[in-house]
C-alpha cells in the first residue's frame, strides 16, 4: 500500500472521528442545558394557582403555603356581597389575601379585626370613613384599608364573577388605589371554541388577578390641588337587581378615580353626611343638602344618578344598562353637566363574537366609563 | 285607434276607481261626528276657558287624565282661547267636595266660572279607550264626548262625541300599519275640536 | 290616410305617455297631500312673550299615564338634560321635590297657579315646566314591536302663572322597514330622546 494513501486513509479516519467525537460533545451539552431548563421550570419561580383552595375562612394558614412577608400592613375588610351567592365573601377573600401576601403585603390577622369592628360597631365593611381609617392607623399601626365589593359571583354554566375595590389611606382617609374587574367564563372563548373558563373557582382567581393587576399602596402621580374633589351620592336603583345602585356607586368612585380630573372622596365620608344630614331620597338633591355637603366634605362637585336598567342576559336578549348621572357644582348648586348613556351587550360586536359583553356588569362598566369621559369635558364656572 | 281609445279610457275609469276607493278608505268613511251648537250664543266672547277633569269610564286607568291632557293640548295650540293652568280647575273642584270626573250641576258651574275667572268650562268623559282585536289584526279604539259649558248661565252651549278606532281598510287587507293609542287619541280630539272652531 | 295615421300613431304614443305621467303624478299628489295632513305637529307659544328671555327654568316632576312605574322620571331626566345641552339654567330637581313637599302639595295634576308661581319665585327661575307622560313602552303589532313615547310639555312663566308654551310630542309605531323587512326599530330610549328633542325643539 502507498504511505501517503495509508496516512490519507488514517487522515480521513481521524477526521471523522473528530467529527464525531465533536457531535457527541454537542449533544452532551445540548442534552445538559435542556435538563437544567426542565429542572428550573418544575421547581423554579413562577408560582401556579391551580393549587390553590377556594373554600376557607379568611386569616387560616394552610399549609405549604409561603410565609407571610413583612411588608406594609393593610387590613382587609370583607367585601359587601351583591351576588346571590351568600357565601361568596367567605370563598373570594382567601383569593385576594393571598394575592396580596405575594405581591408582599402583610395582612392585619382575622381576629383583630374583627374585634375592632365589633369595638367600632361597623356594620357594613364595604366602605370606610376617614375616621375609623385614622383609628386603625393608630391602633392597629395599619398602612391602608383595602375596602370592596363582590358585584357578580355566579357558578353556573357560564360562570360570571365581578368586583370593585379600593385602597383607602390610614393617614388621611383618601383613596391611593381602585380598580374593577369582571367578565363571564366565555369571554375567553377563542378561537375554535377553545380556551372557555367553565369553573368559578378559576374565574374568580383570573379576575382578582386582573384586578389586582394595578395594585399599589402608594398614590397615583395626581396633581391633588388642580383636581376636583368630588362626592358621589349613592345612586338611586330602578332596576330590579337588588344593589344595582351601590355597584354603579362604586364603578363610578372607581373609574373617577383614574381621571387626573378627579379625586373622588371616599365612600365612607359621603355614607357618614347621607346619615348625619338625613338625606333620604336617592339620585337627587336640595339645596340645603348640597350646601351642608359642601362646607362639610370641601368638595367641588357632587354626583348623583339613577341606575334606569340593570338586565341580565335572557335567553337571546343581551344584557342591558341604562344609567344617568349628573354633576352639581357644590359651590353654587348648579347642574354642570347631566347625562345618560345605554349599552347593550352585543352593541360592540365587530366581527363573529368578538366584542360580545355577557354580564350586565361588564356593560354597566361601559357605560359607567363613557359618562366619566363625558363628566371630563365640563367646563366648571 | 278605435281599441286604443278603449284601453286609454278604461284606464282611465280604473284610475278613477283606484283614487275613489284610497280616498274613502283613508279620509272618509269614517262618519261625521254628532255635535250640538247653541245658536244663539256668541262664542267670540269666550276668550279664557277650564278644562275639568273628564269622566273615565272604560278600564284603562289613565283614560280621562289622558284625553283631558290632549283636550288642553289641542286647545292651546289653536291659540282662539285662553287656557287655564291644569291643576286650578282640579283644586276649584276639590272645594266644592266634588271628586274630579263626578257631575257637576249650573249652579257649580257657575262657582267654577267665577272662582277661575272664565267664561266656559270644558267637561267630558271617555267612553271607550283601549285596544280592539279584529281577526288577527288588532288597533286602539277611543270614544270621548266633550262639552262646553257657559260659566255665567251654567248651560251647556257645545257638545260633540267622536269616536275612531278599528283597522283601517289597508290595515286589515294588506297589513299595513293601523295608528297607534296617541295618534288615534290625537286624531280623534282634533275631529272633536274642529267642530267648534269652523263654527 | 297613412300620413294621418303615421302623424297619429306618432301623437299617440306621445299621448299615452302624456297620460300616464299625467295619472302618476295626480296620484303623489294626492297622497302626498293626504300624508301631508297628518303630520303636522302642533304646539302653542305665546306670541305676546319672548320664549327666548327664559334661561332658568325648575322642572316639576312629571305625572305618568304609563304602566312603567319611572317613565314620569324618566322623561323629566332627558328633558333636563336637553334643556341644559340648550344652554338653559336647570334647577337641581331634589330641590324642586323639597319645595313641592313644602308646600304640601300633594299630587301634581292638582298644582296651582299660586302654587307654580310660588316655586319659580322661591327657586328665582323664569319659568316652571310641568309634563305628562302619555305613553312609554314597547307596542307589538301582528309580528312586529316599535317603541311608542308621548309626552305633553307645558311651560309657565313664574311672574304672571301664564302658560306660554305647550307642545304634544309622540314617537310611535313600526318604521315601513321594520313591517316589511323585520328591520329593528329604535330602542325605547332613542325613541324617548326624540320625542323630546321635537318638543324642545318647538322652543328653544
């Protein structure tokens, strides 16, 4: 055999194996990086909800559980229930304590604030007045109170779950943070049908994350001085939904609140003036009121209004809201603006489903949205 | 020529009958409303009346309160006379503890007249008032008499009933719309009414 | 004889179609005519008072000949809001509520003129507006539903207890579209706002 033919031949051989050899490392490695991708992803950080329980009293320790962190300390009311479900409050504020804890709240302990509120005589702890706020700071070394509502809770076929909420500062009593959220499990049908939420369970966790999406103890960059304080009465309810009204009240003092306009007073002021001043009617004012209102709270502007219809969807008919509010100069007792505004479910459907609303809270939302967008072009005098 | 003549005069007559027939089914046909007018009373004087509450005498609740805001209405728009502010001939009636709708005498009349300052009084009553099915079609039927009655001798000088209701001839045959509850309310006191003014 | 009958043949043709326009123009006319009668909508204004010197006006609450419990207030409410978008001052109706219940006045259809002049005098408004509703549902025909709102609008002025306005407005029955085609109508409150923009817009 020729040499140079023998050292090719080995040549060629050697580079192969080279080749191969360098193949193998490849894999290895290759191989090694998927592992430890796998093993970061099953024990790592993202932390899933499935394993959650939504049944409990609020304030229990289950186990496996994260410890509770030492951030600010808020203590959380007990959201007033508009649902018909009776024990929807027991099966939602487990849900949002626990949201809280992991953004790293620390939560004031079920019992203190219970005997608090028996000590306080607090029979509604759906709003808090700057008072009893200001004394749960002192007493209780509390940062905020978290106040809500549960507007929508309904397990059935089509699930549907809704709620409002706002922070309310312990120092002054104003509000830091609102929020609203609400939609029915087949809003997140997609495409091909897939993707439908058919468990309340699930529904509710999706939207007090959505809710909670914005949270933040600390305020919103608000210029407070060019904004104009504003008390929202309680509206009056002509639907045949018991508490309509008190949720249009809240969506309001919600959404007014995201206005740089704005700075609605917080429900609990406005409750204590509806009772001390014995303002029995609902969706309209006197003079003598409006005018006690406004030396007492230092507002700007009051809202009232009427919840016209608050439907349900029927069978084919879509859910409906009708609402009309108006805005009175507190100074002068004028109406600055008045307004009302109709939404129907299936008003936004642009193409198939898609824009379909399937709860009459979602669409109260809309139109509760479109009357602030409206409320911000009044020229006060 | 000859046929040609023929075709067009024929159209013609067909036309004709058309036109004849769209008349009466939508303008007449309806018989011209009873009325009564006193002769011998200058109604040019009349310049400020009262419409009284009206007697309800079918089962729609509202009835009387309905036509008498009609009545009011219509009234005014014409302009030929004053009218009072609703409520005053409600409160005069009160006074004399007569409940609005129930009879009222000359001699009340006349206390009516003098406690609003009018020189007539404008009463009535609705007779019929409310939906009628005929087949399978079904249309408001409203039936009111009103009066006119003179504050200063009590009489009454004025007094027509009118009646319009039930599916027109279109309606009924080729489904097209009947009028609704206050176009046949408005129609019917407008009929009413005119039977006083082209005097 | 042919020249006749040719210049014949001719003139007929134009003749016929003389004729035919001649019937279907006779035809919209008339109908034209008789569609034209029943629409008018008729309304009183004092011609002795300038409407438009009445900027403030206090809106009593509205009586309701309606089956629906809050068509009275729902009325009132759009009739402020479309005075108000007409640049007239609108008094806060929980302070007209206030000042009727003052008065003990106990139901509206018996309110005075004493009474009336009084409340604009208190509230210093140029005028006090006073209504009733006369319908305010959905109406059903054979196969089709339509909206159907009647209001009667009254204003008096607060000085001398005199009306010097007053108006019917109606919106009612089922469009040629909706009978025909099954088109949907407008809803209730469209047809509530419309009614009462052809009202105001008798006025201001």
């Amino acid at each position: 055999m020729n040499p140079i033919d023998t050292i090719n031949t080995i040549n060629s051989r050697n580079t192969g194996s080279h080749v191969n050899l360098l193949k193998q490392v490849s894999y290895f490695y290759l191989i090694v990086i998927i592992s430890i991708c796998v093993f970061t992803m099953s024990t790592g950080c993202s932390t899933t909800r499935e394993d959650q329980t939504i049944s409990g009293v609020p304030g229990m320790q289950e186990a496996g559980k994260p410890e509770k962190s030492m951030g600010p300390v808020i203590a959380l009311f007990p959201f007033e229930n508009f649902s018909e479900d009776t024990r929807a409050t027991e099966k939602i504020m487990p849900v949002v304590k626990d949201r809280l804890e992991s953004e790293g709240f620390s939560m004031l302990d079920g019992s203190t604030l219970e005997r608090f509120l028996v000590k306080e005589r607090i029979r509604s702890t759906g709003y808090i007045s700057r008072d009893i706020a200001g004394k749960m700071g002192k007493e209780l070394h509390v940062e905020a109170v978290l106040v809500g509502s549960i507007n929508t809770y309904y397990g059935g076929k089509n699930p549907m779950a809704g709620f409002t909420a706002r922070l309310i500062n312990s120092s002054d009593g104003s509000i830091t943070w609102a929020s609203h959220s609400a939609a029915t499990g087949e809003d997140f049908t997609g495409i091909l049908g897939l993707g439908t939420v058919r468990s309340i369970d699930e529904l509710t966790v999706r939207m007090i994350d959505k809710l909670f999406d914005t949270f933040s103890i600390l305020p919103p960059h608000k210029e407070r001085e060019a904004a104009y304080r504003i008390a929202v009465m309680p509206f009056k309810n002509e639907s045949k939904i018991r508490g309509a009204g008190m949720i249009a009240t809240y969506m309001f003092i919600s959404e007014l609140f995201r206005t740089r306009m704005f700075d609605p007073v917080s429900y609990g002021d406005v409750r204590n003036l509806v009772v001390a001043l014995r303002v029995r009617s609902k969706g309209e004012l006197d003079f003598k009121n409006i005018g006690s209102i406004a030396e007492s709270s230092g507002v700007d502007g009051i809202l009232v209004g009427t919840v016209e219809h608050y439907e349900e969807e029927q069978g084919s008919v879509p859910p409906l809201a009708l609402i009309s509010a108006r805005l009175i100069d507190a100074r002068t007792g004028k109406i600055l603006w008045y307004d009302g505004y109709e939404y129907k479910g299936d008003d936004g459907i642009t193409i198939f489903d898609w824009g379909r609303l399937r709860s009459a809270e979602s669409v109260a939302h809309v139109v509760v949205s479109k009357l602030v967008k409206e409320m911000s072009k009044v020229k006060w005098q | 020529m000859k046929s040609e003549t023929l075709r067009r005069e024929r159209l013609k007559i067909l036309f004709s009958g058309l036109l004849t027939i769209l008349f009466f089914t939508c303008c007449g046909g309806k018989g011209t409303p009873s009325f009564y007018m006193n002769q011998d009373v200058d109604f040019s004087f009349i310049k400020r009346v009262a419409v009284l509450p009206f007697e309800n005498l079918t089962n729609e609740r509202f009835a009387g309160d309905m036509v008498r805001q009609v009545v009011i209405s219509e009234l005014l728009a014409t302009g030929l006379v004053e009218v009072t502010v609703p409520g005053d001939p409600i409160s005069a009636i009160e006074k004399l503890r007569l409940k609005p709708g129930d009879p009222i005498s000359a001699d009340q009349i006349k206390t009516v007249g003098k406690d609003l300052k009018v020189q007539a009084v404008i009463l009535g009553a609705v007779e019929e008032f409310g939906e009628v099915r005929y087949g399978n079609v079904s249309a408001p039927e409203v039936s009111i008499t009103i009066m006119m009655a003179d504050t200063s001798s009590g009489s009454i000088i004025w007094s027509v009933t009118k009646s319009k209701g039930g599916a027109g001839f279109w309606a009924r045959h080729f489904g097209a719309r009947s009028d609704t509850m206050s176009e046949t309310v408005i129609a019917v006191v407008r009929e009413a009414l005119k039977t006083l003014f082209e005097y | 004889m042919t020249q006749h009958t040719g210049r014949c043949k001719i003139m007929n043709e134009i003749y016929k179609n003389k004729g035919r326009y001649a019937c279907l123009s006779t035809a919209i006319a008339v109908l034209g005519i008789m569609l034209l009668c029943g629409c008018a909508q008729k309304y009183f204004i004092r011609e002795s008072v300038d409407i438009t010197r009445i900027r403030s006006i206090a809106v009593l609450p509205f009586e309701n000949f309606t089956r629906d419990d809050f068509a009275g207030e729902k009325i009132r409410r759009i009739v402020i809001t479309e005075l108000l978008s007409r640049g007239v001052d609108v008094t806060e109706p929980g302070e007209v509520t206030k000042l009727l219940s003052e008065l003990n006045v106990r139901s509206l259809r018996s309110i005075k003129t004493e009474e009336i002049k009084k409340v604009g005098e208190t509230l210093g408004v140029d005028a006090v507006m006073s209504g009733s509703v006369e319908a305010f549902g959905i109406s059903k025909g054979i196969n089709v539903t339509y909206p159907e709102v009647t209001v009667n609008l009254m204003l008096l002025e607060t000085g001398s207890g005199n009306i010097v306005w007053s108006v019917r407005s109606s919106t009612g029955g089922a469009s040629f579209w909706t009978r025909h085609f099954g088109a949907e109508g407008i809803p209730l409150s469209e047809a509530a706002r419309r009614t009462v923009e052809d009202a105001i817009d008798t006025v201001y």
